[in-house]
C-alpha cells in the first residue's frame, strides 16, 4: 500500500511578484525585480506561522555574506535577497566548470557559516 498524498496547489502570485521561480514544500519563491524574491505559502494565508517563525531566525541570526538576506516581511511573505546564480542545485549541477574540490570546499563553508551563526549569536537571543 502507497502512503503517497497528492495535494491540488492552486497557483496564485501576489502583485508585487513577476514570475514564479520554484516551489517548496510549503511556499512559492517568486521574483519581484533584479535583486528581490518573495517567499509566500502556497495558499494566500495559510500555513503564516512558518514564515513567521523563518523571519524570527533571520532577525535572531547575525549577518553573514554565506547567508541570503532578509529584505522585508509583510503579510505576503518574505522578501529575500535574489541568490546570485539562481539556486544552489542548479548552479551546482549544470555548471561543468565547478569541479569536485570546489563543491566540496563549498560544502564546508555552508557548514561552518550555519555553525558559526549557532555560536556566534547571544544565548539570550536564540529562539527557544
């Protein structure tokens, strides 16, 4: 017997969104210009808790250039700083000139950049 559950999304773009980049499990990633993308849930809303709770983190965590920055939250999402070469899966799959060394030196930095923000942050500040 399948667990599979097959889930209807109806599609909607909010008015500051030009296009729909891709989805996630719970929310579309939407373009709004050059620099800007909106992360919105996939029914307007529903399921705000999560991207409540992802603002919380973007406010808790320190800056840091590995980390996409937070531009705004408002009741249509969160509008996030555009990655610069679209996502990571992409770049890191179609790109032939990234070889394997470089793939694996950026893998570490991912990792030392979210255990730096772990430890850099205030107790006090984290979310408990």
């Amino acid at each position: 017997m399948s667990h599979m559950m097959y889930v209807e999304l109806k599609r909607y773009i909010p008015r500051t969104v030009k296009r729909v980049i891709t989805i996630g499990s719970s929310c579309w990633i939407g373009e709004v210009d050059y620099s800007t993308v909106l992360k919105y849930p996939h029914e307007r809303g529903v399921e705000t808790d999560r991207l409540q709770t992802e603002y919380k983190i973007f406010t808790v965590l320190c800056k840091n250039a590995r980390i996409i920055g937070l531009k705004d939250c408002t009741g249509d999402g969160l509008y996030l700083e555009c990655a610069v070469n679209n996502d990571i899966y992409d770049y890191l799959t179609n790109d032939p000139t990234v070889w394997r060394q470089q793939k694996l030196k950026w893998c570490r930095q991912a990792i030392e950049a979210v255990a730096l923000q772990v430890f850099q942050c205030p107790r006090s500040s984290r979310p408990r």
